[in-house]
C-alpha cells in the first residue's frame, strides 16, 4: 500500500509542476493549495531535496522547484524514494535475491511477475502524465 508520504510527495510534484514555471514556489503556498499540513511537507521535501527531485531555496523569493521537466518524472521513482521498495515480497526488494529457498520456491515466479507489472506500470507514468488529471 502507498502511504501518505508517497501520495503527498506526488501530489507536491505536480503542484510545482503547475505552479512552479516562475522559480520558486513557498512550501506554505503548496500546503495551503493541497491542504496538507506545512510541517508535514518540510519533512517531505528535505528526502527529495536529499534524493536530487527538488531544488531548494531559502530567504525571500525562495521556496522549491523541480529539477527537471515533469516529463523526465516517472512516478515510479518518486515512490521509491519516499516508499522503499515496491516489492510485494521481501526477497525481490534488492537486485539480488539471497533467499535460500530460491531454488525451491513454487511462488517466487508469480512474485516476480507481479513485481515487474508494478514496477513497469509505475515507471511508465510521468509527472506529466499526471498533470492532465
């Protein structure tokens, strides 16, 4: 299940995406237009900050801005960053699979299967795609 982490940092994503062709936008601005608590949205944008999405600026005129185009967002990987792992199962969260019962697993070929739907299905959405919504 997505949290709300995830779903407020997409729904940060297209606010600045919409607001956000003149530089900078306030974080008070984008908590009052999406109605989510400004506290909750520092939190936010300092791991996107972090993971490279955002760009921050601080004193009068500063605020956040993409640093990229929205269509160079999939929504995949702003997901990722604020989630984790998308994967259904434990053994899948890595590239590597150390399960010792990988051999005789009668279920990880359906894991996997699904794993690669979730991930094609969110990987092939952009932040532009949203914006149309």
């Amino acid at each position: 299940m997505i949290s709300t982490r995830g779903r407020y940092a997409l729904r940060l994503m297209i606010d600045l995406a919409e607001n956000g062709s003149e530089g900078y936008v306030p974080l008070k601005d984008i908590a009052a237009r999406q109605d989510i608590s400004k506290k909750y949205l520092e939190i936010i944008v300092k791991d996107m900050v972090t993971g490279g999405l955002l760009t921050g600026a601080s004193g009068k005129g500063g605020g956040y801005k993409l640093c990229r185009k929205p269509e160079d967002y999939p929504v995949g990987e702003v997901l990722e960053l604020m989630e984790g792992s998308l994967s259904p199962v434990s053994c899948l969260s890595s590239r590597i699979n150390k399960c010792p019962r990988k051999s005789q697993c009668h279920t990880l070929s359906m894991w996997t299967e699904y794993n690669k739907m979730v991930h094609d299905f969110f990987y092939s959405k952009t932040l532009k795609d949203l914006l149309g919504d």
